[in-house]
C-alpha cells in the first residue's frame, strides 16, 4: 500500500472525532484552546536499542510511547487532548501494513481510556531502527513548573519505586514478555497519573514525571526552585531492592510533587480517596542539591549516578 493508503486506512481514525485534525488531510491540526486554560505541550522519541529491545509487539511499543507523554501533562496538572505521532518504520520490518494495524490497535486502545485523539504527525522508511516520536498537548487551569517549590514544602511521591527497572532487568536475562509479571508490566506498561493531574494543579508549588529516577527528578526541581530538597530514606517507597538503586533506575513515570505543609494533610486525603498510593518523602529547605538522610538525621553519601542519562 502507499504511504497515503496506510495512513487513511490505519492512523485516520485514531483522528476521528476530533475536529482540529480534519481527517489528517491538512498540512497541520488546529487546537482550540478552552478560556481559563492553557495549552500544555511536551514530546518524546523512544529509539530502538535505546529505549526499548525491538523483540516487543508494535502494540506494546504504542501505548509506552503515548503513556510516557501523558506522564509529563500530568506532572504539569495537564489533561490530555491531542497528539501527533512521527513514526520511522525500518526496512527489516516486511509486512509494514501488519506492524501499523498492531500499532494503531493500542493507540486506540489508549486513546480511549486517557481521552485523547491523534490530531497529525508523519510517516517515513528508516534504514536500520524504529523510531517513535510523539508530541501531546493538554489543557491545565494552572501552570505547574518544576520552578515553584518552596522552603518548608512537604515532597510527595505517588506508587512503588524501582519495579520497572526489576521488569527491566527479567527482560535483559530472559526475552520473554509476560504482562501477568508485575515488574515487567510496570517497565513495558507504565500507568501515567493522569488522575491526578487536577490536584497537582490545585495544590503542588512544583511537580515532576519520575521517568529518570527519583534522585535525579527532585534534583531538577531543587535547581530550578533554588531551594535544597531532603530525601528520607527511610519513608522511601521501593520495591525489594537497595533503595539507592530504586531511586536512580528511571523508568518509573511515578509523580514527584512539593506541596505547602499546611494544606499536605488534605492533598494526602485526596489522593488516597482515589486509591493511589502517595508517600511522604522529605522536605524542602533553604539551600541547593538534594540531600538523603537516614532515620536517624544523618546525611548520607549520595549514588555516585543520580539517574538514567543519555550522554
């Protein structure tokens, strides 16, 4: 089929009902923006061999590459709108018509349970590698930046720290994908808090997507905010593992949020009434860095890594 024909049969109707996208048949999407809301815009390329085996089912490969990017609008207090996808497809790859439907089968799968539509993008053969890049767009009432942490903020973390770098691990010794494994399904599948994204606008100073590794994620925000933020240890959710390697394995796309002491009893409620865990972590303070304590106060040397980092 030609490049045209694939994109009407199998990413044309991932557009479907989204009015800024016109079919696909323009040269660009235009996205209405809601009053009283801004628009929210992050991307991220996932590389083969880089970011993922290869050996994973194009439909597996969708839904991370959408999810990851969901992540970051919820980590902002965005809510998902629209999407477009830039996807290189290899030469290796014989039956390109076999790998779109598969691809474009969990992409409607996430579509439908995150709310949000392909609204454009661009197809091209590759030489050697897949290569997916999506940029997605969503709306938030407020603004939340990784700039606005304050001293005396309480630092949040939702879920369990490090089962995706486990699942990471099972696969590099034995390349066979189980969904019913938990670790593998947290590294292949991660579950974006977008069910959040409402109360991080509401209630965080500042928030991060944890797709780095805890230790490097809040390091962002302490630069950003100038303040230093104290890591205890001992209140660290992780999986059954040495928590200086749950925190700098990435990959968690768990959220990181500061939020004002006095209103850090409420967000907790809130939260938990939607059955996500959500755990104390630590405490901003005057100062620089990101500094890990034990239970008993003691400062503690940090991980020589602080996170995952391409170059």
């Amino acid at each position: 089929m030609s490049e045209h024909s694939l994109i009407n049969k199998y990413l044309a109707p991932l557009a479907a009902g989204f009015s800024g996208a016109a079919g696909l048949l323009n040269d660009g999407a235009v996205l209405g923006v809601v009053d009283g809301k801004q628009l929210v815009v992050t991307t991220d390329t996932l590389n083969e061999g880089i970011h993922f085996f290869g050996f994973e089912p194009p439909e597996l490969l969708a839904k991370k590459a959408l999810r990851v990017n969901i992540s970051d609008l919820a980590a902002m207090g965005a809510t998902p709108l629209a999407y477009t996808l830039n996807l290189s497809i290899p030469r290796k790859i014989s039956d390109v018509e076999g790998f779109l439907a598969s691809f474009c089968k969990g992409l409607a799968a996430d579509q439908a349970q995150y709310g949000i539509a392909l609204c454009g993008g661009d197809t091209t053969m590759s030489e050697h590698s897949l290569t997916i890049t999506i940029t997605a767009f969503g709306l938030a009432p407020r603004i939340v930046a990784r700039s606005g942490a304050q001293a005396g903020d309480v630092v949040f973390v939702t879920g369990t720290l490090g089962r995706a770098v486990l699942g990471l691990q099972t696969l590099k010794e034995n390349p066979v994908i189980d969904l019913n494994n938990p670790l593998q399904r947290a590294y292949l599948l991660p579950e974006p808090r977008v069910d959040l994204s409402a109360l991080i606008a509401a209630y965080a100073t500042a928030a991060a997507d944890i797709s780095d590794g805890l230790l490097a994620d809040v390091g962002h925000i302490a630069a950003a905010s100038g303040v230093q933020i104290v890591l205890e240890t001992a209140r660290l959710p992780v999986a059954e593992m040495p928590w200086e390697q749950a925190i700098t394995g990435g990959d968690d796309y768990e959220l990181v949020c500061t939020i004002p002491a006095y209103r850090a009893a409420e967000f907790l409620q809130k939260v938990e009434s939607l059955y996500v865990r959500l755990t104390n972590v630590g405490y901003c303070g005057k100062g620089a860095g990101v500094s890990l304590r034990d239970d008993a106060g003691n400062i503690l040397p940090s991980p020589v890594t602080t996170g995952y980092s391409h170059f």
